[in-house]
C-alpha cells in the first residue's frame, strides 16, 4: 500500500492546455515537497509546502496544500512541451526520511 | 557547484556478480541517501546516513545488499550476489540535513543484471 497516492499515473495533453495533478494520502503531512524529474536525470525540487492552505506560484505551477494537510495539488497552466517529465510528491517520515508517491508522468505534445 | 556525483552512470552485469556503486554528495551536506527507483515501485528509500552513520536500512531489500559511508564526502552501495530483480536505476541524493531541506539527487545509476 502506497502512503502516498498519485493521480493520474499518466497523463499526454497538448500544448496551451491546462492540468492538474494530485497527491493524496491518509496520514497528516508536516511538510510535503513537489519533484519533478527528467529522462536520465535525479528529481529535481520545485517546492516545499508546509502549512494548510498553503498556496505556492511557481511562473505558471500553482501548488496548493490541502487545509487539513493529507492532500496536495499542482496545477500547469498553458502547458509547454517543456513541462514534460515524472512529478512526483513527497512527505517526510520523522526527521529525515522522505517518501516519495509513485508520480505523474506528464507528456505535453507540441 | 558540482552537485552529487554518482559512478558508473550504466552498469551491466552478470547474475552472480558484485556491484559496487558509488556517490560523492554535495560538499558540507550531513545526510546521505540511496534510493532505487523501477518502473513497477516507484522511488523507494534504501538506506540513509546522518553525519556518516547508517539511521536507517529498513528499506534494504535483503542481506546481499550493504552500504557504507567511510567519510562525509564518499558513500557506496553493494549488492553481492546481484539478481536479475536488482535491475533498476539507484539514485545517491544528499542534503543539509535541516528539516525542510530539499533532497539534492545526483543523475543515477541504471543497473542491469542479466
């Protein structure tokens, strides 16, 4: 069982369209931080998100944090091709330990 | 900056064989991690270090695998006897080690057993 889920696990949309992604979980996140990753390449941090209600901009990502803490959600805004890669949600476990959800993999066609 | 450096980038081997991967983190970073990530379970936590100390091997698949950190600037992860099911990319990340810090990964490894 995944602590933390993902939704869509895939998603292909064509270029000027706007997406939202999701990340849900059963547990309370402390904190809860957005990755994004390219083919060959490590994740990549695009926000740490740490309080209810929190909403973070990003250019054209906007990152919300659920008000009881156990959700999270990016949206794209004019998708470019760009934007293209795996996303992916993490919480913390204790102190140190992160743990990552399974991602979207997003696609975004000229 | 160089950021975290990880070798071999590709490793192909034979079942049966030893692998030694290895990672340098980010100069002045306490805290080591080694991920492993397919297709089927995602990026999962193997191992991780604090100031130089394994706090955490829960996630270590079983005992062929070991990881050691000799020093705050070299970590390795070997897997002995490899398995074709050890196929994966594993990933070194490292981080200051303050509570919102963010991972610093470096570009993997992508291991194939055959």
């Amino acid at each position: 069982t995944q602590l933390l889920e993902q939704s869509p696990q895939f998603l292909s949309i064509q270029e000027g369209e706007n997406l939202t992604v999701y990340c849900n979980s059963s547990s309370v996140f402390s904190s809860l931080q957005w990755y994004r990753q390219e083919p060959g390449e490590g994740p990549v941090l695009l926000v740490t998100v740490v309080t209810g209600g929190e909403v973070k901009k990003l250019k054209r990502l906007t990152f919300q944090f659920g008000d009881a803490r156990k959700d999270s959600s990016l949206h794209i805004t004019a998708a470019q091709p760009g934007d293209t890669g795996l996303y992916l949600c993490a919480m913390k476990q204790g102190a140190q330990k992160l743990v990552f959800g399974q991602g979207t993999r997003l696609t975004i066609n000229p | 900056d160089a950021g975290v450096i990880q070798s071999p980038r590709h490793e192909v081997t034979e079942m049966g064989q030893e692998v030694t991967l290895r990672c340098k983190p980010i100069s002045g970073h306490n805290s080591l991690f080694w991920y492993r990530q397919t297709m089927m379970r995602g990026l999962e936590l193997l191992i991780y270090f604090n100031n130089n100390v394994p706090i955490d091997d829960s996630g270590m698949p079983e005992d062929r695998f070991s990881a050691k950190m000799p020093n705050a600037s070299f970590s390795t992860l070997k897997i002995q006897p490899s398995e074709p099911r050890d196929s994966a990319v594993y990933f070194c990340a490292s981080s200051p080690g303050q509570y919102y810090s963010p991972l610093h990964f470096g570009n993997g490894t992508r291991l194939t057993v055959t």
